[in-house]
C-alpha cells in the first residue's frame, strides 16, 4: 500500500466522487460548509484539508477515508486473505482453539475501545 497519497491523487477522488452523485462544486461547498473556491483548490490539488474536513468529506460522500486517502475501501488491503485461509487450514485443532481465543481477545478489546 502507498502510504504517500498526493494532494493531486486526493482531489481527483473527490472530484470523481462529486460527479458520480451529480453535484456542483457549489452544492458540494454548501453541504460541507466550506467556500466553493476551496472545494476547488481540494479537487485541483492546491490546498490540503484538516482531519475535520476529511471526516466531513467522507460523511458527505459515504465514503472511508481510506477511498480518499489511498484509493480503496478495502479495511484488509495488503492481507491476502487466500494466504491465512490456507494458513489456518493447516493447524491442529489446538492451534485452532489458541486462534479462536486470541480472535475472541481482539475482538472484545476493539469493541471496548
């Protein structure tokens, strides 16, 4: 995964994101509450956005910020998930069961975060 998205690469998704749903950059700027000068530097790569205005962009669009960010919706790109499936096939039933706690462990600590 490329950690190092350009502000050129983040506009275009916007931009895209924008028009697939229809909407001016003026619409855009009033749903958001920004300037359309603004929506217009984001979309042409000129300015950077706060972590505010990301989490409003991605509301606004229904979209992670991961789409913007790095092109993908995908929570588990990079995990090739052909790979641990036939990984976990190979285990015995103890490894299975040491799997199955240490999964349980991780879920209950993401829920209570």
């Amino acid at each position: 995964m490329n950690y190092m998205t350009s502000a050129t690469e983040i506009g275009q998704r916007i931009r895209s994101c924008r028009k697939s749903i229809g909407l001016t950059q003026a619409e855009i700027a009033e749903k958001m509450d920004l300037s359309i000068n603004y929506v217009s530097d984001l979309e042409n790569g000129k300015k950077n956005m706060s972590i505010l205005t990301m989490a409003s962009l991605c509301k606004c669009f229904d979209k992670s910020a991961d789409y913007f960010l790095y092109g993908t919706e995908d929570k588990n790109a990079g995990i090739d998930m052909e790979k641990v499936i036939e990984f976990v096939s190979t285990l015995s039933n103890q490894q299975l069961d040491h799997l199955q706690t240490y999964v349980n462990s991780l879920i209950q600590l993401k829920s209570e975060a």
